[in-house]
C-alpha cells in the first residue's frame, strides 16, 4: 500500500497543505507570495460577488435537490412494476449519466441556442444561457436531466430491497398503490434518499462544468456560483490566494454538514 499511500501524499495532501498557506497571502500564481493574516477570509465575507454566487447556489442545490430527486423517485417505481424489458429502460435512464459532461453541455448549448435550437425551430427565439433571468435555471435543467436516470437505478436498487410482504400486508389492509408508496416504499428507502440529500448538498457546493461550459457564470453573472468565481479569481484576476480561501471556505462548509450528519446518523436518525 506504500506506493499508493505516497502518490496521495503527493497529489492530495501536499496540495492542501499548500492551500491553507497560500490562502493566507496576497499570491498571484506566480513568483513569491507574501503574507496577509486572514485578510482574504475577511474579503470574501464582505464581497458581495460572493454573496451573490452563495445565492446562487443555494438555488441550485433547491432545483437540484427536488426535481431530480422527484423524477428518480418516479421513474424508480414506475420500473418497479415493470416485468419485461426493465433492464433495457435502465440502460436507457441511465445513458444521460454515462455520457460526458463536456458531451452533454456541449449538445445542450446548442440545443439552446436562439437562432439554431428547439426553440428557434417552434418560433421561439428565446436566448435561454444569454438572459439573466433564464441562465441558471437553463443550466441545472440540463444537469437535471443528466442526474435524474442514474438517482432511478439507485432508488429502484433500495426498492428492490424492501421485503415483498410488505406491500402484501398493506394490500390486505386496503392500501392503494399511492398509500402503499407513501408507508412501505418511501420508508423502505430513507436511508438512501438521506444519503443521496446529503451528496446533492457537496455536488451542489462543487457545480462547475455544466455552468463554466455553457455560460461560464454569465451573463453579467447571474449564473456564477462559488466555484466558477473562484477560476475566475485565480486565472483570469490572478488573486489566487483569494481563490485559495473561497476554496478553503467551501471545504470548511462541507466538513460542517458531514459532521452533522454522521452526529444524526449515529443517533438512528436514518432509522426513526
């Protein structure tokens, strides 16, 4: 294992450490770097820049956390009543999810487009990426529609999961096919449903290829959420130890939900 163990040394650790300190200067990404305290950390508490992609993605993660989540939990069940052919409909759900996200910006920007996208064909000229009341919203349609067929496969492979004579007993007792989704299936599988709120909550805090593809936080940037602000803060306004804080920001963030939620986990939250 010592050989792997190093490599992690090398391209994780090491890096991070390297970002704690550079965090704490004035560094362009260039030449030497010189120490500023928590002077950034106070920058980006006040940056309004910064206010507005945290709004930004508390948005993302509302749409990202409902609308796949509801579609996956659909498409789950109705697989689950499916006899023949389920195999063949997730692979179908699931192909949006294999295909790079490079791939699927790249087909959606056009599919958006004014002049050469669905829209234009139907008359509407309508610039989804290009309208600030529009751009963000276009762009998590699109990881929506990327996302929602693999979280199927997940909540049909818990569904699968739940004992059969539940439903059984729930049938006997007078249950439709919805109060039966409502006390056995969705009970069946809250400790994955949490587990995927939980991960939607990181990939939320980590959105960036979608949006740096398609719209790279604009216009005027009313898609830019924290992560796209940071690229630009270190490559094109060369304040990486600006960067550098936001990144750390982020992280502290992030370590702050996984801690409460292994502090519920271990309390039988998952269970109640």
């Amino acid at each position: 294992m010592a050989p792997l163990l190093l490599l992690n040394l090398v391209v994780v650790l090491g890096p991070s450490i390297a970002t704690v300190y550079y965090s704490l200067t004035d560094w362009s990404g260039l030449g030497p770097a010189e120490f500023i305290g928590l002077e950034n950390y106070t920058k980006a508490f006040t940056d309004p820049d910064v206010h507005q992609a945290l709004l930004h993605n508390v948005i993302w993660f509302v749409l990202f956390g409902s609308v796949p989540m509801a579609m996956g939990l659909l498409g789950a069940y109705l697989l689950s009543q499916v006899r023949r052919l389920q195999v063949l409909f997730r692979a179908l759900y699931f192909i949006p999810y294999v295909v790079a996200s490079v791939v699927n910006a790249a087909v959606w920007k056009m599919l958006l487009s004014p002049t050469s996208g669905i829209g234009h064909q139907f008359g509407i000229d309508h610039s989804w990426l290009g309208d600030t009341a529009t751009s963000l919203v276009s762009v998590n349609f699109v990881v929506d529609w990327h996302f929602w067929g693999f979280l199927a496969v997940i909540f049909l492979a818990a569904m699968q999961g739940i004992d059969p004579q539940l439903y059984d007993a729930a049938s006997v007792d007078g249950a439709g096919k919805w109060q039966q989704f409502l006390s056995v299936t969705l009970p069946g599988i809250r400790p994955t449903m949490i587990f995927v709120i939980l991960m939607t909550v990181i990939w939320t805090l980590k959105a960036f290829d979608y949006i740096f593809i398609m719209t790279q936080g604009g216009p005027a940037g009313s898609s830019e959420v924290v992560s796209t602000l940071m690229y630009k803060q270190a490559f094109n306004e060369y304040s990486a130890g600006y960067a550098a804080a936001l990144g750390l920001s982020m992280t502290a963030i992030t370590a702050v939900i996984l801690a409460v939620y292994q502090y519920l986990r271990k309390k039988g939250w998952e269970d109640e």
